[in-house]
C-alpha cells in the first residue's frame, strides 16, 4: 500500500501549489520530481502526478521577499536544468508537458489565486534562470531522442522558438551543433509544415543573435546546404502566403551562408537555381529547374526578386561563380531594366516597385559586368547606359519615389537612376580595357560626359546631396581612365572640359571639412586633371591661360595634408611649361604669400610629421643623416636585391619633400620673394636635399656590406671618403644657416639700434617743447622774463 499512500500524497502536493512553488520550495519539488521519474519505471501509475508537477513549473514562482531571486537563484537554474534532464523519461507525455511548462515560461498570464504573503517573481525571472542552467543546450540534445515521434519534435521545437530569442540561450545551441542539427530536420515528414516554420525561424535567430561565424561554420557541410536548398525549392513552387513568407525567410539564410566562400552554394547546385530564379521572368527561356514556379507579383514576390538580386551580387565577388552567371544571362537580365521609366508603372510590377527594382538591378550590375566583360560588351550594355543616361539628363517628365535604399536622395527626379548608372560604367571603365574604353568613345562618351557633369554642376548651385557628388566624381574617373595615355582625346576633353575643370577648382575650402564627399569630388577632379589635361600641349596651354596654376596654388595654400600631394605632383607636372613657373613667381596668397613662402612652410609641416630631428631654428642636428625620417631610423638594416628599392628611396616617392625640391629646381634657390630668415635656413636644406638622400642611399649601401661581409680597404677607403662628402655637406649647410640667421639677428640689432634712436630723438624733441612751453609761461607770468 506505499505506492498508493505515495500517489495520495502527490495529490495533496499538487493540490496544495496548484498557484505556483514559492521559491524556498523548488528545490525539494525537484528531489520528488526524480524519484517520481525513477518510480515509473516500475508504476506508471506515477506519469500522471509526475506530469502535473511539471505542469506547476509553468506557472510563476512565488516569492515572500524581494531578496529570494537572488537568494535561491542557483537552487532554481538547477531545478529547471533537472526538468530539461527529465527528457531523458521514456514517456511523450511526460516529454510534451516539460516542452509545455517551458513555452509558459514566457507567458506572463498570473494565477488567479496566490499563496497568503507571497508574491509571483519578476516576468523573466524564469527565463535568466533557464539561461544560466543551460536549458536550451539540454533541449538541443534531446531532439535526437524524439528523431521519430513527430508530436514530441514539434513540441520541442517550440519550445526552442521561445528560447531562441535570447542571445544567451542562442550561444548555447551553437555550441551543441543546433544549427546542423536544425537544417537537417528541414525536410521531415510533416503534413501541417510546422518542423520546417520552425526549425527555420530558430536557424534565423541563432544567425542574428549567436556567434554568426560559428552557425555558419556548421552550416557549410554540402548535406546541410542540400538540405536548404530541397526545402526552398519545395516552397518555391508553394501556392500559398505562408509558403512564400517562409520562402523568403530561407531565401534570407541563404544570403548569409552565400557570404561565405566556404559555403559550398555553387557545388550544390543551390547558386544556380537561385540565378535561374533571379532572371527567368526577364529572359523569359524555359528552364526545367523553374518548373512549377510562377511569379504572382505579390508583396512576398517583390522581396523574394530583391533578394535573389542581392544574392546574385554576393555570387560575384567569388570568380568560381563566373561561369554560371554567364551561362544563366545574369547580364541581359540585368540590362532589362536601363530603360525608361513610365508613370503608369510596368503591366506586372507598380510604377515604386519597377523603380526600387530598377536600381537594385544597376547596383548589381556594377559587381557583375566586371566579372563578364565580353557578355557586357555583346550585349551593347554602353549603348544601353549611354542611352539611358541622355534620359536621365533630359527634359521628359518623371517621379522619382526615392523610397527604398537604392532611391536614396532621389525623390522626385532621376538622379538616383543616373547615380546608379554611372556608378555601373566606373566599375567596368576601372578595369582599363581598352575594348571597353574605345566602345565608350566611338559613341561619344566624352561629350555626353562633359553635359552630365555641367547637369549636375548647375543642380548643385541649389541644392547638394552625397548623390550629386558622387556623380561628379563618378564622371571626373571615367573620363581620367578615358582619357589617359591618348593625346586625341586630351584635345577632345579640352574644348569644352578645362572650363568645367577650373570651376572645381574655386571651390570654397570651407566645403572640404562638410563631410558630405566635397574632399573626395575634388580629388577626383584634380585626378582628372591629371591624366586629361597634362600632357596635351593644346590642353595645358588652355588651362594655365585660365589661370588654373593660381587655383592650384590657392588650394595649396589651405594646407590640407590630403590635396597637398596630389597637387604639388600636378604642379612638378606642369612645371616644363614656362608659363607655369612665371605664373608660380608672380602669384600672390593671402598676407602677400608667394609660392616660395608656401612651399618651405609645407616642407616645414611635412618634417615635423615624418619626425626629421631640427633644432629651435630649425636648423641641421645630425650632419651625418641631415633629412632621415624617425621610421627609417626604427628600421633594422635589411640586405635586399639591387632591384628592390630600399627605405631611402621608397620615402621619396611617398613624401612630399621630393615634389617641393622639384618645384624649387624649376623656381630657382636665389632671390625669392616673401622669404623670411626662418625660411631661407630651411631652404638651404631644400636645396641640398638630393645631396642628402644620396648620402643616405650610401649610407645604407655601408651598412648592407658590413652586415653580410668586411669590405676590402680600398671599398672600406672610398665609403669613407663618399660618407665624409655628405657630413661635409650637412656641415656646410649648417654654417650657411648659422649665417643666415647671424644676418638676421644683425639686421634686428641694426633695426633696434634705429628704432632706439628714433625713440631718443622723439624724447629730446618732446623735452624742447616742454622746456619752449616752460618760456612761454614765464613770460606771460613773470614782467622781468618778459623784459
């Protein structure tokens, strides 16, 4: 009679927490929870009572104080770890109310009735407790003893869901492999479509919560990106909204796993029948790998054709992909949509959606045509965007919505679609083909450039976006790359591009800090300066003419560490021309700076950064090494090739210091204007400096032969003597700076002198009034001085 007495009692316990276990209780409900889960195996009489303690899990704990969540915390994560460990039970009942108990965990529904002084705990309390016992891990394991039993999978599915949308109980799923484990039961068996609802929404949540890298990491295996692919196929050809709302979820998690190029998305066939998707409405070929499907333009349509472009665009940054992006005609897909745009909308799509369409195509447009240039080109796509370009210039009347991401600062006209054209020109122009390159000109690319940037010049005086200076410099490099190398152009550029050019270059260098891309556009022009005006006689003439060296020289004198490279490299470029060097000589800056004065002060800024050691005067410190940078000095000796450049020499091309020396060459070391003593002591430097890096060259030479091998005395004679030329030299320079600033120092005592003077004899001046004043009193107060 035990085992009866027992089940009465259990009752009674039932009975008496039918509201809830109070906190302080849990842990004993737990010890009666076990031995009523070993009792079954004899009884199962005890399934029942064991099923309805389960049940009270599900209901809020109860607590008296506020201190006991934190008091009996760790009694309760092992109490609710013990309840996913009763999984283990050969019993579904006892398997679903464990699953059930759990969903309750988040229902917030309280108990109609509660234990006299007691109070339920805080809505997630049961959950950080589930959390810190590692409940989902433990469910996550327990899917493989349900493998068979459909009702008690779902069940725990269900409750992983719940689970799931925590970040903390995400992590611990990943560690247990639920990412495979969840894919591979995506096809099951399963009339009502519950296993693949849910499997996939807890995949999505440990991709977004969890360690992304690591779920991806269990999902790379080629029977998971299998078992993906069926369901999505099977959805695809689905005829109702859940199946396509579910569709596109998975379409979602494919876009994650296509990121990673380990994922083998091509090898399973899953890339090509995404592709096929993408483009089979627009190519219109039969395919029996889209048997069954049929586009009904729904919003759920709508999203999936986006996301399959996406996908598309991730596909071709990996080249193994080429081929099938090819064989699929991605490309005239693509160029389906640079046409028109017509108010009423298309017959299939509305007007906003073709929009949004239309751009997502010529954003992926710019990834693919690099990949396949020939089918760029045997397609006309050039023709296509040259063409829809003049659209977007001319006068036909058109809405923009400007109401997805693509349409961003485009609403109400067409400049988004102008942004994105553009913007798939540059990516096939930036590979430098010349097939590409002479298709462009042959149909008057240069021209039709020049008018768009004129276009978007006069939009600009209104009103600026990043969009319009992202198709000015978008332009300014495709006619660079156009123009570059070919003198026949250049003079095409210049009939009507250097006017266009110069008013860049008056840009008010205010705008360069504004953050919105002016820096970048201005750049770009000066990059297309560059390669389209130098170089052309014809061109350069023109330019200097408009006075664009005093432009160049007005940006320079702003100082801006980014322009000022760019711009002494078209200045020592320019500097063959004569014109160029009279014009250098008489230009005038703010305060009456010359060219001279701008250049030895950025010399100046230009050594302070690269951290060249100079004294308060900025006079030579060491005489052996007078222009070594301090990261040549950090440099250990390294012996290298005679075809590989040393440290030295790499330095040259990367500062400036190389650019100013070269202008002054062109300007001359002697009787330049607007230089103070501080700057003819670093213009001795200047003017020495191919002395000096000579010396450093040799320098270096010194050190790599010592370090591999004793040179012969008459080797270890002569760098000695060539060693002492450069010390000598830096010595020289320094007693030419200590002169110059003796000069100088006499000429402030000579002026001091004057002014000292001037001071004296202002002095002696005021006393002979003061003594004249002093008469003049006296004689009008005094009858003898008067007298």
């Amino acid at each position: 009679d035990l085992e009866k007495e027992q089940l009465k009692t259990l009752k009674k316990v039932v009975k008496h927490f039918e509201n809830g276990f109070p906190l302080k209780d849990v842990a004993q409900i737990t010890e009666i929870l076990i031995l009523c889960a070993e009792k079954m195996h004899e009884q199962e009489a005890f399934t029942e009572p064991l099923c309805e303690l389960i049940k009270l899990f599900g209901l809020p704990f109860l607590k008296r104080k506020s201190s006991d969540e934190a008091n009996y915390s760790v009694e309760v994560s092992q109490s609710i770890t013990q309840l996913g460990y009763l999984m283990s039970v050969q019993s579904s009942q006892v398997r679903i109310q464990i699953c059930k108990s759990v969903v309750n965990f988040f229902n917030m529904e309280l108990p109609g009735k509660l234990l006299s002084g007691y109070q339920p705990t805080s809505p997630n309390y049961k959950i950080r407790m589930a959390e810190t016992g590692g409940l989902a891990e433990i469910l996550v394991l327990s899917l493989t003893l349900v493998e068979n039993q459909l009702t008690e999978k779902l069940w725990v599915l269900k409750a992983l869901q719940h689970l799931s949308t925590s970040g903390e109980s995400c992590e611990q799923m990943v560690k247990v492999q639920a990412a495979r484990r969840l894919c591979l039961c995506l096809n099951g068996a399963d009339p009502s479509g519950q296993l693949l609802f849910r499997s996939s929404d807890i995949l999505w949540n440990l991709l977004e919560k969890a360690s992304k890298e690591a779920a991806i990491n269990q999902l790379r295996s080629l029977e998971c990106v299998h078992a993906l692919k069926e369901a999505f196929v099977e959805l695809a050809c689905g005829f109702r909204h859940c199946d396509h709302q579910l569709r596109n979820d998975l379409l979602v998690i494919a876009t994650l796993l296509s990121e990673s190029s380990a994922v083998p998305m091509i090898e399973s066939g899953f890339a090509k029948i995404l592709i096929v998707l993408a483009t089979c409405t627009e190519v219109k070929l039969p395919n029996p790998l889209v048997k069954g499907f049929k586009l009904t333009y729904s919003y759920e349509d709508f999203e999936m054709k986006k996301l399959l472009f996406n996908i598309i665009g991730i596909l071709s940054k990996d080249p193994s992909a080429a081929q099938l992006l090819s064989e699929n005609h991605v490309i005239p897909a693509l160029l389906y949509y640079v046409k028109q745009n017509q108010r009423s909308g298309f017959p299939d799509w509305s007007a906003a959606q073709y929009e949004e369409l239309q751009l997502h195509a010529l954003a992926v447009l710019a990834s693919v045509a690099p990949m396949l240039v020939d089918k760029y080109l045997s397609c006309q796509a050039n023709t296509l965007l040259l063409m829809f370009l003049e659209w977007c210039i001319g006068q036909d009347p058109f809405f923009g919505r400007g109401n997805s991401f693509h349409g961003t600062g485009g609403r109400g006209t067409k400049l988004a679609q102008m942004r994105y054209s553009l913007r798939a020109l540059r990516s096939v122009v930036a590979l430098y083909d010349d097939v590409v390159s002479k298709n462009l000109c042959d149909q008057g690319a240069i021209s039709q450039l020049l008018d768009i940037l004129k276009y978007a010049a006069d939009i600009s005086k209104e009103k600026e976006s990043i969009a319009l200076l992202e198709i000015q410099a978008d332009v300014f490099f495709i006619l660079s790359v156009l123009c570059e190398d070919d003198n026949d152009k250049k003079e095409l550029f210049s009939c009507e591009g250097i006017g266009i050019l110069i008013s860049y270059f008056k840009m008010d260098p205010t705008r360069l800090c504004s953050g919105i891309g002016h820096n970048c556009l201005l750049l770009s022009a000066l990059d297309c300066l560059w390669s389209c005006v130098i170089g052309c006689c014809i061109a350069e003439e023109s330019f200097i003419e408009k006075q664009g060296v005093f432009l160049l020289l007005d940006l320079l004198a702003v100082k801006d560490n980014n322009l000022s490279n760019i711009i002494l490299g078209v200045l020592v470029e320019f500097s063959d021309n004569p014109k160029t060097v009279l014009h250098m000589s008489i230009w005038r800056g703010k305060r009456d700076q010359t060219a001279a004065n701008i250049l030895v002060q950025l010399w100046r800024q230009e050594e302070m950064d690269l951290g060249v050691k100079r004294d308060q005067y900025g006079k030579i410190v060491d005489t052996k090494r007078p222009v070594i940078t301090s990261f040549q000095k950090q440099q250990k000796v390294i012996p290298v090739p005679a075809c590989c450049p040393s440290f030295s020499i790499m330095e040259i091309s990367e500062s400036t210091r190389a650019k100013i020396y070269s202008l002054f060459c062109k300007l001359g070391f002697e009787n330049l204007p607007g230089l103070s003593a501080k700057d003819v002591v670093t213009l001795a430097i200047i003017q020495h400096y191919i002395d000096f890096k000579v010396g450093e060259v040799w320098s270096e030479i010194s050190a790599e032969i010592k370090e591999e091998f004793r040179p012969v005395t008459s080797d270890e004679r002569a760098l000695k003597l060539i060693l002492e030329v450069t010390e000598n030299t830096g010595r020289r320079v320094l007693g030419l700076q200590t002169e110059a600033l003796g000069r100088q120092h006499d000429q402030e005592m000579k002026e001091e002198k004057q002014f000292y003077k001037e001071i004296q004899a202002s002095q002696i001046q005021r006393e002979m009034i003061n003594k004249s004043w002093e008469n003049f009193l006296a004689r009008t107060s005094n009858y003898e001085a008067l007298k």
